[in-house]
C-alpha cells in the first residue's frame, strides 16, 4: 500500500470556536460543545497539543491502569494536562481559558494517578473562560506560554492580561 495524504484529514490543532449551532430544542439541548477546547499536555520537558486527552488517550495515558491513591504510584513523573479554549471577539480568536490538572505516570509499573473529577472540573472551568494555573511550575509555565505563542501569535497577543501575568515565571 501506498502512504498518499489522506484529503479532508483533520490537522491536530487547537480548535477554532465554531460559529454554527448545530443543536435545537429537544435532542441534544444541554449538551456541551467542546469544539473550542483542546487538551495540551506537559511532559519530559515539552508542551505538545494531544487530542487523545479528551478521552484520557494521550500518549503518556495509554497503558497505564490508574488509581485515585496517590501512594499507590510512589515512583511516578509528574504530567500535567492543560485545558486551553479558545474564544472569539470582534478582532479574533484569542486564549479564553485555561487550566491545569496533574497526573502522575509511572510507565515501568504501567501505574498511573489522577483524579478524574479534578479533570473533569478542570475542563469545565476552561470553558467558562477561567484560568487556574497557579499549581504549574515555572519550567512548565514557559513551556505553555511557548506552546501558545508558537501556534498562534496572534491569539496570544488578543488574549486577557490575567493569562499572560498567569504564565510569567
């Protein structure tokens, strides 16, 4: 077989705040978009975009069975996953919300903790445009605002003062 680029493939980015509502009144009324969030994670030093997060399938995740005792992982690294939205003004997109959650991940063991909920709570406070990233180093902070910057420069540059006074080291 031949490896030929798959048309229409969707590129791993963040996502773009969608202008279309696809749902009415009645089936799916209340349902969340998640169109405008997207998953970074820190690990080993980098700061990549990994969608598989969404559905606790990053690749530092996979294969790991997870517990919700800390002591039960005593050798694990610290990875943290950040929940970026991204919103739109009149000028453009820009980084609404942002916040942070830790895992950690102990790959020899196959052995890894988080607390869901937290993530989950975490997620849901990113899209409602806050920011909670105080428990990121400053290693970690440079690596996200470098992430951000990176992507999209212009989103950085629209984006509040709350997130950029957030990531100063």
């Amino acid at each position: 077989m031949e490896n030929k680029e798959q048309i229409g493939k969707k590129q791993i980015a963040l996502n773009i705040v969608s202008g279309k509502s696809k749902h009415k009144m009645g089936f799916g009324a209340g349902s969340i978009d998640l169109n405008s969030i997207s998953p970074v994670i820190i690990d080993r030093g980098e700061a990549v975009i990994d969608i598989g997060a969404m559905h606790a399938k990053s690749k530092p995740e996979r294969r790991i069975r997870f517990s919700t005792n800390r002591e039960d992982v005593p050798n694990g690294r610290q990875v943290w996953i950040v929940w970026v939205a991204v919103d739109r003004k009149e000028e453009g997109q820009f980084y609404g919300g942002a916040t942070a959650c830790e895992m950690l991940i102990d790959e020899e063991e196959r052995r890894g903790w988080k607390i869901l909920a937290d993530h989950v709570n975490r997620m849901d406070a990113a899209m409602k445009r806050k920011f909670m990233l105080d428990e990121l180093g400053a290693e970690e902070k440079k690596l996200l605002k470098d992430l951000l910057i990176s992507h999209n420069e212009e989103w950085w540059e629209r984006s509040s003062e709350e997130l950029k006074q957030a990531l100063e080291a």
